[in-house]
C-alpha cells in the first residue's frame, strides 16, 4: 500500500514548487526524481509509484516556471542554472527533513543528471542513478537531419518566441512543456559550447562535478538520439571522485522496439529495466542503514 500527497516546497531565492509525494507504509528509504527538461512530473508517476510500492518513498517535482510549479511567463528570467542551483537542492532538502535518519536517493533523468552530476541533489546521498543525461553540445548529436532541428528550435524559434511572449511555448513546438524564456536561451548558449555547461566558466562545472562521491549508477539506451553513449561516458568522466558503474541498455535486451530518451522510465519497462534500479538502488540504502 501507499498514499499519495502533493507538497508545497518553498525555494529560498523565491517561490515555490509543487511536488507530489508517494509514501509506503513503512518507507526504508527516500528518493527524489530530478526531471529532464520540459517533462512534467506527471511522467514520472508510474515509475514513482513502482518505487514506493517497493519500499522507497519517493517526489516527483516540476522546476519553477513549468508544469504545476507556475507559469513560465510569470518566471520568464528563471534559466537552467536557477533550477540545478536552486529548486533541485530545494526538493532534496525537503525530502531528507521529511524522512530524516532514512538512507537518501535520487535519479535524475536528462537534466535531471545535470543536477546530480554537479552535486545538486545534496552531499549525502547513498546513492544516485543517473539516466539518459550526457554532455548536451549540439555537435555530438549524430544525425545531422536531427542537429538541424534542435538547432532550429533552440537557436532561433524558442529564443524568438521567448522575447516576444516572454515564455517558450515549447508544447506547440513538440518540446514538452512550456519553458521560460531564460531557460530556452541558456539551454541553446550552452548546446553551442564544445563541452556544454562545462565550457562555461560562471557554472564551475568541473571543479563541482570533481566533489561528487559516492556510487552512480548511469544509465542509457542504445537508440537514445541525444545521449549517445559516448556522451554519457564523456559526462560521468567528470565524475573524479565517485563509483561511477555504467550501463547501456538496448531495445532488444529491454523487449521493446523503441527506448529513446525518455524510454527506460516508460511504463514498458516494470518488468526489465525497473527491477534492476530498484535493486541496485535497495542494495545502497541497505548499506547506508548498516
């Protein structure tokens, strides 16, 4: 059994986000899902469900500006560096005092693992899964029909529209969820960076990816048109000081004929994909109760 509630989260820079809590009986852990970009939280519920069902009590949350945590064009100077520095940390903390002496987890997914990867998801975890997240330059993305569009949208339509409405309305362009405007152009600055984030000097991203410890479990699909890879390795090589173990599924071995990026947290993959997070992650928090 388990209940379902939704929270009300403050940010200490200001506002707040709505995060949705799903709580087993007797929870033996606690885990935050950091979401990708433009993915409502709503897309995480299942596998959130599948975790407390198992034991782990579990929040999905919308960064500010998106989904249920406010309209875009009311935090349209919200960038991408304001939800990892900000609202990611505001969750985790949030999570450990409501279930504090309980082992800390967290996944994030795209985005999501920009956060854990640079120590935003808190200095305390037992463990982090991180999945589908990568070094997000525009230039490794392998199709060149698909480096067009992307550079289409993030270039040009997204910023234009952004400066115009002031929020992206990244739904009609087939991109997820609204964005704001900040976030759009802060996202396309750094797709245009060789490394990404890690090229720009103001994120400190290398010297705060070196401080992360701990084990990382990152996942990632064969077919995933962005996060190669490659890429994702190029991502956890920052990643100096942790255990870092690496896996890559692929649509065969899962029993599907498409994973993408958004694939592994897919409701197709309960009875492949998700047993094996959910032990590695069980394992950890058994370790860390020790």
């Amino acid at each position: 059994m388990r209940n379902t509630e939704t929270a009300r989260i403050p940010v200490p820079t200001g506002g707040a986000i709505t995060a949705t809590l799903f709580t087993p009986e007797t929870p033996a852990a606690v885990a935050v899902v950091h979401p990708a970009t433009a993915t409502p939280q709503g897309f995480y519920a299942s596998f959130a469900g599948y975790l407390a069902g198992n034991g782990i009590a579990t929040v999905t949350y919308d960064y500010r500006g998106t989904g249920r945590s406010g309209h875009p064009r009311k935090h349209r100077d919200l960038g991408m560096r304001d939800w990892i520095g900000a609202d990611a940390p505001a969750v985790a903390a949030w999570a450990g005092q409501r279930f504090a002496g309980l082992p800390r987890l967290a996944l994030g997914h795209s985005l999501g693992g920009h956060v854990l990867a640079l120590g935003a998801g808190g200095t305390d975890l037992a463990a982090s899964v991180i999945i589908a997240s990568h070094v997000a330059a525009l230039r490794t993305i392998p199709s060149r029909r698909e480096r067009a569009r992307v550079r289409l949208m993030l270039h040009l339509v997204g910023p234009a529209l952004g400066r115009v409405l002031g929020y992206v309305p990244a739904r009609r362009l087939g991109l997820g969820e609204d964005l704001p405007a900040a976030a759009m152009a802060e996202w396309g600055g750094w797709t245009r960076l060789d490394n990404y984030f890690f090229d720009d000097p103001t994120m400190r991203a290398r010297e705060r990816a070196a401080t992360v410890t701990g084990p990382v479990l990152a996942v990632g699909a064969s077919d995933d048109p962005w996060s190669t890879p490659p890429q994702m390795d190029a991502l956890t090589g920052y990643l100096t000081a942790a255990g870092v173990q690496r896996r890559t599924y692929t649509p065969a071995g899962a029993g599907v004929p498409v994973i993408g990026h958004h694939g592994l947290l897919r409701r197709s993959m309960r009875d492949t994909v998700w047993p094996e997070l959910l032990a590695w992650l069980r394992a950890h928090a058994a370790k860390a109760s020790r």
